[in-house]
C-alpha cells in the first residue's frame, strides 16, 4: 500500500505506481483532509453497523440460532 499527500496546484493529478502494480486493479480515493472518515463516523453511527455486519452474522446465522429464535 501507498499513501501520500499532495497538494495539486491545478485541477489534473499524474500518479506513478510501482511495476508490481501493473496488471493490477488499484483503487484511487481522493479527498481533502477537511473532509475526515473520521468526521464522517462521528455523523453516521450507521456506517459502525455496515462495517460489523458480515463479522456479526458469522454467529447470527447459525442453526442453534435459529432453533433459540423459532418460537417468536
């Protein structure tokens, strides 16, 4: 993984990668640091839930379970 910080002086960004990455898909997200992930989980406790989902049903989707919930 790569990460930086630059400042553009005008509205085109070039990037180099290494040769590893060639034939690669890389994924590229830019933002500025005003506009925080962290702000943004502070805002929305939903996105907690998002991350935690597939974790959770690991234990969620189970027959005991299933069995322990039937009769509601």
């Amino acid at each position: 993984m790569i990460r930086t910080l630059i400042t553009p002086e005008n509205t085109s960004i070039s990037l180099e990668v290494p040769a590893s990455f060639i034939g690669k898909q890389v994924e590229v997200i830019a933002f500025t640091l005003s506009e925080s992930v962290e702000e943004d989980l502070e805002r929305d406790h939903t996105l907690t839930h998002y991350a935690s989902q597939n974790s959770l049903s690991n234990d969620w989707l189970t027959d005991d379970e299933d069995k322990a919930w039937q009769d509601l």
